[in-house]
C-alpha cells in the first residue's frame, strides 16, 4: 500500500500534501512537499478523532506545521491524563519549502 501512495503522491509534485499513516512508511519521507505525520497503528481511532478536532478549529487561524504540532502535545496531554496513547507515538516529518495554510473563501456578494 506504501508504495501505491507513493505512486500517486508523485503526479503532484509542486504542491504540498498532508500524508496520515502508520509507522514504517519511510518512502513517504522522500516525496518532495509533504508533511508525514505517523502513529502506530493500534492507537488509530483516537488519533484520527483527534487530529480532525484540532483541524476543524485551527484551519482559519494555523498554518498545517502548526495544527500538527499542537495534535501532537495534546496527544501528550492526553495520554498523561488518560493513558490513551504514548506521547511518542506520533512522528511529524516534513520536507516542505513553505508553511502551507488554509485560506478561507471570499464569498460572492451579489449586488
């Protein structure tokens, strides 16, 4: 499966992409633009909810680096307070060339 992504990460060189996986993926590494956030797997379920939470508040105001480093010390909290998952758990390797960040739409005013 690794090397299927890879595949498909390669027809979009220039821009940045955001890759979620388990641990073990190292090719990931390689791809130029990307933000490679890993975990080991049995931890899934919690880790997606919580990246996705931490996502849909700080979009507007975060850069991607940012949002993902918060996720990863409130994954440390988190474990500290309920032993969810370890704080190492989580790997956050990037080789992109620009803080990428989301802009929010300017609506249409219609006159």
């Amino acid at each position: 499966m690794e090397e299927r992504v890879v595949e498909k990460l390669a027809f979009i060189p220039d821009h940045a992409k955001l890759v979620v996986g388990p641990y073990g993926w190292k090719s990931i590494d390689k791809v130029p633009e990307t933000l490679h956030v890993s975990f080991y797997s049995r931890f899934a379920l919690p880790f997606l909810t919580s990246m996705i939470e931490i996502f849909n508040k700080r979009w507007q105001t975060l850069d991607l680096i940012s949002m993902t480093q918060e996720f990863k010390r409130t994954a440390a909290t988190d474990y500290r307070r309920n032993l969810m998952y370890p704080g190492d758990a989580i790997s956050i390797k990037d080789s992109l060339s620009t803080l990428p960040i989301f802009q929010k739409k300017e609506e249409e005013h219609c006159s």
